[in-house]
C-alpha cells in the first residue's frame, strides 16, 4: 500500500516559499549585493523612450500620484452637478465634431496626434 500526498500551493504562497529557500541558500555578501543592485535599478532612469528615462521608483510615483488625482477629481464631479453638466455639453459637442467631420480629415488628424504624442519626450 502507497501513499501519496499532493500539496497545492497559491503563487502568492510558492513565490514566497521560493524566495525563502533562495535566500536561504546565499552567503551574507551576496545577499547584500543583491539587495545592492535591486536598489540602484529602482533608482536608475530608465533607458526606454516610453518611460521618459524616469527610474521605476520615479514611475510609481507618478502612478500613484495620477491615481490619486483621478480618485479626486471623480469626487469633485461626482459631488458637483454643475461640473457634470458642463462636462455632458462638452461631450456631447465634441461627439457632434467627430460625428459630423469627414473620415478621411478624422482619420489623418488621429495619425498626426498619435505621431506626435511617439515624438514627445
């Protein structure tokens, strides 16, 4: 007779097992080179056109501090009904100018913006 035990693990739970059992096998030097090197990349700008040579600690930073600003500003719309309603007219205007405006002129000014927005640094 056998017996046989599975175990199941979440990947929150086996990324952490993992990390354990790694960093129980290093030496105290390479352990702080290490955590040396995860320092100085959180703080290295960023090589990548698209992150605008911010480091990651810059990144989230300013990821946090969009999110922040989005949660204020949907208070401020939602509590506000007169900002509501001018934002409805707004809308409803630039619907009209999309709407009404020729494909071919759309479809160009949509190209001429996106280039644009690639050439910004």
């Amino acid at each position: 007779m056998s017996t046989s035990m599975t175990l199941q693990l979440d990947p929150i739970t086996l990324r952490e097992a993992t990390t354990q059992a790694i960093m129980g096998t290093l030496t105290p030097e390479i352990r702080a080179q290490i955590i040396e090197k995860a320092i100085s990349t959180m703080l290295t700008p960023s090589t990548n056109s698209w992150d605008r040579n911010h480091s990651p600690i810059q990144q989230a930073f300013d990821d946090a501090v969009m999110h922040c600003a989005r949660e204020i500003a949907k208070a401020h719309v939602a509590s506000d009904e007169k900002v509501k309603v001018r934002l409805q007219e707004l809308m409803r205007q630039a619907a009209e100018k999309v709407l009404g405006m020729d494909a071919d002129k759309l479809a160009e000014k949509m190209a001429d913006a996106f280039t644009s927005s690639i050439r910004r640094d």
